[in-house]
C-alpha cells in the first residue's frame, strides 16, 4: 500500500502540495490527472526518493520495486532484446554466478531462484514485449543506437514492463507510441498484477486500464472511483454540490454578520451576537470552484468552398529518391468535407502519406489532381522542433502578415488565443501546448481547404485535446487525422483508412474494429499460424477431402470451447461489476483498508483470467470458423460441385 500523508512540497516560493493525503490499494491501477504544469510528475518523483519532501510523508512497503522509465532513452550497441533482457538485474547476476558456481548447495540455490522468478521463459517474454510495442523479431536482433530517440524510448518502456515492478509509475507512456503501441499498452496494463500509477492526457487509456483516478487540483490530491469517464461525471457532481454548498455558506455569513451588527451594543442580545461571532470565526470558507478549461482553439473556414473532389489518387506510388518504395497502388478520392483518421502502425507510411497529400512529397508514379484554388495546411509533430526559440509569437506571425499594422498582427494572435503576454514571449520559454497552439495558428493561417493533421495532441492536456477536438468539429474544411488519441479519432473521423502492406486503402469498420483486426493478428502470429498464400499451386482433391474430413470431425467439439469461452466471461464480468461496486465505496478503505486490498488482488486476478478467456475465445472462434467452412466445402465437393476459386 502507498500512503501519502499531509504532503506538503514547493518550488521556488510556490508550492505544488499543500497538507494533502492519499492512499493506494496493492494492485490497484491509479490514473494521475490534472493541468499541466500542477506537478503530477513532480509527484512521480517524489514518490521515487528523487525529490526530498518539505513536510509529510510517503509509506512504501519494505523491499518494494519501483519502476519509471528513464529521462535518457538508451543509445549503446546492445541489441534491443538483449537489452531488455538486461533490465532483471537479479537474473542477469544469477545467470553469470551460475556458470561458475561450483558449491552443490549454492548451486541448487541458484537454479531454484532462477526458476521462481521465471529466468528461463524471460527471452520469449522480452520478445512478446517488444513485439507489442512494434518491434519485430528481426528488428529487436538489431542494436540500440540506429534507432531514433522516439523509438528507443520504446525500448526503455519495454525494458520497464518486462522488469514487472512492484510500483509501476508511467508519465505519459502513449506519446512515443503509435495506436496499435497504445492498444497493446492498454491490454498489457488491464492484466498487470501489482500497483500502477499512470500520468497521462490518453482519455481512452485512463478509461479503460485503470481503476481509479486521482485528480490534482488547488494543491491537493482527490480521489474518485473508477475510469476518466466516471471521473468526469463524478467531478461535475461534485462541483454542483460544492458550489450549493457555497452559497448557503454566504447566505449563512450574511444573516450572522447583519445579526451582530444589530445586536452587539444590545445587553439582552450580546451573548447571542459573541455566540455568532464565534461561528464566523469557525467557519471555513468553501473553495470556489474555478472551471479549469483550456483557451479554446479556433480554426478559420476556407474563405471558397470547391467542388468534390478535393484530391483524387490515380495508381499513386511513393517514396524517398533510390530507396525501397514505400507506398503503391493508392486509388483514392478526398472531398471537400471529408473527416478522414488515417491508422496504421508505424512505419507503415502514414507520414509518408501525410506528406505526399501536403504536395511536400511528389509521387514516383501515378496522378494526383487536386483543385487548383485548394490551400492545404500540414501540422507534424517535427515542425515544432523547427520553430524559432530566440523569437516569439509575435515575430512568427509578423513574418506571415508582412505589411500589416502591429495592431492587426496582435489582434490574429489574440485570436489564436495569445495575450499580450504571452505574444512576447520567447518560443523557448513557451510551454509544449502553447507551442503546439503557435503552430497550429501558423498552420491554418491561410485558411486551408484541407487541414493535415500528423500527432497533433502529444503536448496537449485532456481539455486541452477536448478543445482541439471542438475546434475541429466546426471546422468546414476536410481533415486527415494521424493521432494515437482514440477519443480524438472517434471524435473527429467519419471514416477510416488503412496504411499497411504498402498502401493506403479504406478501412471498412471502426475503431473498435480495428482493434479487433489487431488482436487476432498478434493472437494468429503469437501461435504460429501465419496465413501465408500460396500462388500457382493446387492442392489434389485427396489432400483437401482429408483436411474437410478432419475438419468435421472438430466442429462440434470447438462450437462446445467457443460456448464455454463466452459463458465463463460473462461470469467473470458479473464478478468484475461486484468488484467494481465494492472497491467504489470510499468507506471501506478506511474501516477496512486489509479488505480493500484483498478486493484489489482479486479484481486483479478476474482481470487476468477474463484476458485468458478472451484469448481463448479468440483462437476456439478462428478454429471454429475455418473448420466449419472446410467441412461446409466438402459437403459442396461430395454434392458433385467445384470448390470456388
């Protein structure tokens, strides 16, 4: 259990924490949310030692482990499993005294160490962990250093979760991952077995794989049951009743001060008047609640509408000068009010793509037509790095506005949402989302038909995501979205396209989809059983009435699995919903905090078991249905009719 007691912490004069507590259950999965800039990383490290606390304290189990991610993404010849693997000291150490160890006993010691903390399977769940965040086999036999600062931060991540602290603490893992990176992390957070913290502005992420959030607000750390959603609902109840509560304080206030002010030179009243006066001494003032909302984004609409199509793909390939091509046979048709979210794992060619439609890239074959009149605008998450750090605002918008007045040139900043103060201020010493909000402001200045969007929400904050998300929703042009953000897609796009084996095709279904799409690829690739296609070949009748006649004979028996799957799951999520509704109850982390904790490793263990029953279903379901298809083909084939091609 983590026990933060009356924490108290400042920074040059200003604190932080102030006098705040809080508790965390063993295995409970914690969301840390707040503005930026309110300390929640701060926090982290506080807990970590690295920071010493003014006042207060913060209880740790003994010989806990605790785990974050380093500031400095790993850069050496190692290769990317070895260095994963390298991450479990106590292995690593066990591994070499063994190969030198000559005491029986010592001996016996070790090999029964290694085999409690699971050494010898340690490869293969490296391996599984790399692959979930978008490395291959062959690219993990790769080293270190000719990967990108980006990606080694995944190899750092990797080297985190593969290590299995007792006190996992994440701050914003998503934002060097890609969807599908993002996903996985989900899942593989969902079925942790200890304690997680995670900051992070992943609405999705803070909704699905945790059980609680804890909200940093005016100094001090509240808790509330549940995902982000429930926060959100929770928050707003709270604010009502904290600002009823507010009123009826004033009200009270001001009948007690006309009171004694009445009464006070009154002998009959006096001890009336002191009794009241008393009161008001006592009385705590009720924090006004003060709306914590972003400035909001807003996006001019193209001066013209155009005609549809927009853009147009003709057999389009592209690439980078003499290298390999990486996208081909692109036929495909944007119009004008088009809300398209382009997905795809990384290095697939999203970017590529981005760059292609924003004319930054000329195809190597095919046509591009696009509307003459159409303006585009391209915001990437690199172009942040390209912003001017001695010169400010007002210089970056001055040099698109040449030869208008400084006043005018103010007022297109304020528009943009930048005070007068803030229009001053050097790019380096801005924060990332009021970079992000400069770029984006450059970005749509001349009011584009087609506004290109590559990870726009990297160092924005939830209600910072949430006012892009508006922006964007009136915004009357066409979008293509690149985001790792789930709610901002859902959100955003009305369709999807696909960016995966070299080109770019649309995506028939939605987000959640997708995701299924991408589990039964790792469940099938985890398993071994890759569909590989072959082409010129036939198989002899003989060959495929054996596999029809075996194929019978297993329908009936995985029909039973995929039917004991599904009930055994719905039973778990009944004892889930229990679970859920027992931990909620914030009561019983104080009459009977050994309770709560028995709760938490018990919901931590549903958890698991509902992933190994969904990974079940997943594998009884593709069997089922490849075998009751052949034994449907056989039955077609003794009927006299041909095998469709």
């Amino acid at each position: 259990m983590l026990q933060i007691s009356n924490l108290s912490y400042q920074i040059e004069g200003r604190y932080l924490f102030e006098k705040t507590s809080i508790t965390i259950a063993d295995g409970h999965k914690v969301g840390l949310v707040g503005r930026n800039g309110t300390g929640k990383s701060t926090l982290l490290a506080l807990i970590c030692g690295e920071l010493e606390l003014d006042e207060g304290s913060i209880e740790l189990p003994r010989n806990v482990t605790i785990g974050r991610v380093t500031q400095e993404a790993p850069g050496d010849e190692r290769t990317l499993i070895n260095y994963v693997l390298g991450a479990d000291v106590e292995r690593a150490r066990l591994l070499n005294e063994s190969q030198c160890a000559t005491v029986p006993e010592r001996i016996a010691e070790i090999q029964l160490r290694l085999t409690d903390i699971r050494a010898h399977q340690a490869p293969a769940r490296a391996a599984i962990v790399l692959a979930g965040l978008g490395f291959d086999e062959a690219t993990q036999s790769q080293p270190l250093s000719s990967f990108s600062g980006g990606w080694r931060m995944r190899v750092a991540l990797a080297a985190l979760l593969f290590r299995e602290p007792d006190l996992l603490l994440l701050d914003e893992p998503t934002n060097y991952l890609d969807l599908e990176g993002a996903l996985w992390l989900e899942a593989y957070l969902r079925c942790y077995r200890h304690t997680v913290i995670i900051v992070s502005h992943d609405r999705d992420l803070l909704t699905n794989a945790v059980q609680e959030i804890i909200h940093l607000e005016s100094k001090k750390l509240n808790a509330y049951s549940g995902g982000y959603d429930q926060f959100e609902r929770q928050r707003r109840e709270r604010q009502a009743l904290q600002l009823k509560l507010k009123k009826r304080q004033e009200t009270a206030r001001r009948h007690m001060e006309v009171f004694v002010e009445r009464f006070r030179a009154k002998a009959t009243k006096a001890r009336q008047a002191q009794s009241r006066l008393k009161a008001l001494s006592r009385m705590e003032p009720i924090i006004d609640v003060v709306a914590e909302r972003f400035l909001p984004f807003r996006l001019e609409d193209p001066e013209k509408s155009l005609p549809a199509p927009l853009v147009q793909f003709s057999n389009v390939s592209a690439g980078y000068g003499n290298a390999p091509v990486v996208l081909e046979r692109i036929n495909l048709r944007l119009d004008p009010d088009d809300r398209i979210g382009l997905i795809g794992a990384n290095g697939e060619g999203k970017s590529t793509f981005a760059k292609l439609l924003s004319g930054k890239l000329q195809p190597l074959s095919g046509t591009i037509k696009i509307d003459r009149r159409a303006k585009s605008g391209y915001f990437a998450q690199h172009q942040l790095d390209e912003l001017q750090g001695a010169q400010t605002p007002y210089h970056h918008m001055r040099s698109l506005m040449p030869d208008a007045t400084e006043s005018a040139v103010r007022a297109r900043l304020g528009f943009s949402g930048f005070s007068a103060d803030l229009a001053d201020t050097k790019v380096t010493s801005l924060s990332g989302g009021e970079r992000s909000r400069l770029l984006l402001a450059t970005t749509t200045f001349s009011k584009p038909h087609l506004l290109i969007l590559d990870e726009p929400t990297n160092h924005l904050d939830i209600d910072a995501r949430e006012a892009l998300a508006l922006a964007l929703g009136e915004y009357n042009g066409a979008v293509i979205l690149i985001s790792h953000d789930r709610h901002l897609i859902e959100i955003i796009a009305d369709r999807l396209w696909l960016v995966a084996n070299g080109t770019v095709a649309p995506f028939d279904g939605d987000l959640d989809d997708y995701r299924t799409l991408l589990l039964r690829q790792r469940r099938s690739a985890a398993g071994g059983n890759k569909i590989q296609k072959s082409k010129g070949t036939q198989r002899s009748n003989e060959g495929r009435r054996r596999k029809a006649a075996e194929a019978r004979t297993k329908v009936a028996p995985l029909k039973r699995d995929v039917a004991r799957c599904e009930s055994k799951i719905d039973k778990l999520k009944i004892q889930l919903s229990r679970l859920d509704n027992q931990l909620s109850d914030g009561e019983l982390y104080k009459s009977d905090p050994g309770k709560a904790g028995k709760f938490a490793q018990i919901r931590s263990q549903v958890m698991r078991e509902i992933a190994t029953f969904e990974e079940a279903w997943l594998i009884a379901a593709q069997a089922y249905e490849e075998a009751r298809k052949t034994a449907s083909i056989a039955g077609n084939d003794t009927s006299g009719r041909r095998e469709p091609n």
